[in-house]
C-alpha cells in the first residue's frame, strides 16, 4: 500500500496543476506545451518514461490487480494515448506528442485512483484513528490531573476512568483487527466521557472559580462548551440504543427537560441575563449527567 501511494504523489507530482484540477486540465496543459520550444531528446525521453510508468510501474500493476474495470479502461486508453504520442514523435509532431504524452498520464492517474479507493480509505481510517487516540490520551491525562486537584472530592472518578479505558481496550481490539472505524467510534465514546468528566469536575463548586472568568458572559459560554459535551455524549449513547431498540423512557424524559432549560438558557443569554442563563445551563447539564448514568455510563457531575 505504501509503494501504490508513493506512486499516486509521485503522478500527482508529475502532472501540470490544470490538468488535476479541471476536465479541461490536459488541453489546457497541450497549449502551454504547444507554445514552449520542443526538444526531440526530450520529448523521446518523456515517451520512454511515460511507457515504464504505463506498462510496469507499481501503480500499472495495482490497477491490473483490482481488476476494477474504469481503472483497467483509463489503463487502456492512456496506452493508447502513449502509442499516438510516439506515432506523433516519428512524425516529427513534438508539440503533439508532448500533448499526448500529458493527457496519457492524466488518464493513468485517474486509473490509479480508481483502483486503490479502499486502501486509500484504509489509510486515513488508520491516521483518523491514531489522531483520536492520542486525543483520548492527553484528555485522560488531564482528567486524572484535575481529579488531583480535588483530591477527595472528587466522586466517581474511579469509575468515569474505568468506563475511559473500558472504551480505549474495545478501540484497541478493533485496530488490531484492521477495524479503524469502529475503533475510532469507541475512541470518541472515551474521548466525549473524559471531557465531560473534566469539566464536570471544573463546575459547581471553589475549583470553578480558580478559572477567574473574566465576566458572566465568558462563564456562560464555558457553560455551553460543558453542555453541549453533554449533549454529544448522551447522542451517541442513544444511537446505540436504539440500534439495539433499548431506548429508556426515562433516559429520554431527562434529555427532554434538559432541552427545555437549554431553550429558557439560550433565551436568557439573548436578554443578557448571564446569571440566570449560566443557572439553567447548569441545570440542563446536570439533567444530561442523569441521562448519561442511565444510560450506563456513569461520570461524574
């Protein structure tokens, strides 16, 4: 996979920036290519180069081995292309053959992408993943520092921790089995847990106020920033129960009010009563941590 996508950069590389971004790319490349002064030994050497990189180069053998039929047909036509354009340099037509020779590996590189989509994908699956991961890992770090700070009282860390890294050893398993997307979907799970757990830990009592918001307004957004962690978190737990059609009633009864005071926050925040917004925000999190623990993930608030 590596040799095929070295390959994609290196075409990519090679082609005029026209020519990859528009339908018109490859005429508008022949144009430039018309007016320059054309040398003979070069155009020769181009035709040379363009044939290896059409008949055996990694990239033809990717697209010969997906056996993906718009691939193997832009292989074809790029091959013709490549025998018209040294027609052409016999005919002494350096200007035509230099032309030929652009569209030729235009339509190859179309091939190349056309076979490789999957391992393409593939691939940034696997950074996504890694990038996430890493993610998790500085949250989870930062969770445990906060913790730190609030020394005893800081309820049901433990557990909050053990549900983090519950999620990171489902993620795990899955990457080791090439599973990158659902291991990126559990690692957003520990991800959204840590971060709510983190800011749960930062509201509510003295430690808020080591973070000297500036004004109410500034505290009221920080409040939004928390809630709306909330809200993703409880979102993708109820995807999966209603996947598996064990939605609870009251779960849901506790996202319901929790939107309600959301709205009445919201319309505060419109009339400049940050007190009263940042008092319903904080009311609508913590209806959101009820429905959290309900859905079995406990974290603490």
């Amino acid at each position: 996979m590596k040799k095929i996508i070295a390959s994609i950069a290196l075409l990519a590389a090679a082609l005029p920036a026209a020519a990859q971004g528009s339908p018109n790319g490859a005429a508008s490349a022949a144009s430039r290519l018309a007016a320059a002064p054309q040398d003979r030994e070069q155009v020769a050497f181009t035709l040379e180069s363009v044939g290896k990189l059409l008949g055996t180069s990694s990239a033809a053998r990717q697209i010969e081995a997906s056996k993906v039929p718009e691939a193997l047909a832009r292989q074809a036509r790029a091959r013709e292309l490549h025998a018209t354009a040294r027609t052409a340099l016999d005919a002494g037509d350096l200007a035509r053959a230099s032309a030929l020779l652009t569209e030729a590996r235009a339509v190859f590189f179309e091939g190349v992408r056309l076979a490789a989509p999957e391992e393409v994908t593939a691939k940034k699956l696997e950074t996504d993943y890694n990038a996430r991961l890493e993610s998790v890992k500085a949250l989870l770090g930062a969770y445990r520092r906060v913790a730190s700070e609030k020394g005893g009282a800081a309820r049901g860390v433990t557990e909050a921790i053990a549900q983090i890294e519950k999620f990171m050893a489902a993620a795990a398993a899955h990457a080791q089995g090439g599973r990158y997307k659902e291991g990126r979907a559990e690692l957003d799970r520990a991800y959204l847990v840590a971060k709510a757990g983190v800011s749960g830990l930062r509201s509510g009592d003295t430690l808020v106020r080591s973070l000297h918001f500036a004004t109410r307004e500034e505290e009221f957004h920080y409040e939004v920033d928390r809630n709306n962690t909330h809200q993703m978190l409880i979102r993708v737990l109820l995807e999966e129960k209603r996947a598996a059609e064990r939605v609870d009633g009251m779960v849901q009864g506790y996202v319901s009010r929790s939107q309600e005071l959301r709205g009445q926050a919201d319309a505060a925040a419109a009339r400049r009563d940050y007190p009263e917004a940042i008092r319903l925000l904080e009311e609508s999190t913590a209806e959101l941590v009820k429905a959290i623990r309900n859905a079995g993930v406990f974290i603490p608030g």
